[in-house]
C-alpha cells in the first residue's frame, strides 16, 4: 500500500539507535546512516532530523509470530521507549490481533502486530 514512511525526529542518532532495537526481533535492519529501517537492502521507514519533531504519527510493523511482538515490545522498552499497550491479544480489532505498542523518544506511537 505504501513505498515508504518518513518521521520527523528530533535527533536522528538517538532516534536511530531506538529504532535499530526495537525493530531487530522483527527482522528490520538499519540502512549504512541509520536513518532507513526495513527489509535488508530495501528500507522503507525513514528518519529526518528536522527542530520540529513530529510525534502523533502511529505506524505498525508485521512480526512474524507472536514471541516477535513480545522481543519488539522488551526492545523497544529498553532501548527508551514507553508502555503504550503491552503485549496481548486485541479481539476489538479481531480475534486474533495480537500486538504491542510504545512511544518512540519523539512521541510516535509504534506497533508489532502479529495476526494468527
């Protein structure tokens, strides 16, 4: 549905280094600048050191099971992150819809979610 996905970010290595944990149990990796998360060879989220961060933007990455929600979720807690929803099913959004959610140091809402 999309290419691509830029977030404004106050300081881009201190927003990379977030990224880069939280973002490993799913599989991403950070491009050679740190400032491209994705897919090897094919980042898709992109950081932009601008003086006026974004935050209020929610984006969700697909983990391939559930204990990859869970890694994300512990990542993303040590790595500066806060609780903004902790591992669990979400039968609101189906029963299925398995997720976690945190707030990134700028404010954006990020989410593992797992649909099995």
């Amino acid at each position: 549905m999309y290419d691509h996905i830029g977030l404004r970010v106050k300081n881009a290595a201190a927003s990379g280094k977030f990224f880069a944990a939280a973002l490993k149990p799913l599989g991403f990796v950070a491009n050679e600048t740190a400032t491209g998360f994705g897919p090897p060879g094919a980042p898709a989220l992109w950081l932009h050191e601008t003086k006026k961060a974004g935050g209020g933007v929610h984006v969700a990455f697909v983990a391939k099971d559930r204990k990859a929600v869970d890694a994300f979720y512990v990542a993303a807690l040590n790595a500066g992150g806060r609780d903004n929803g902790r591992p669990g099913l979400r039968a609101d959004y189906s029963p299925t819809y398995y997720a976690a959610f945190v707030v990134d140091p700028d404010g954006n809402n990020v989410e593992a979610v797992c649909i099995e």
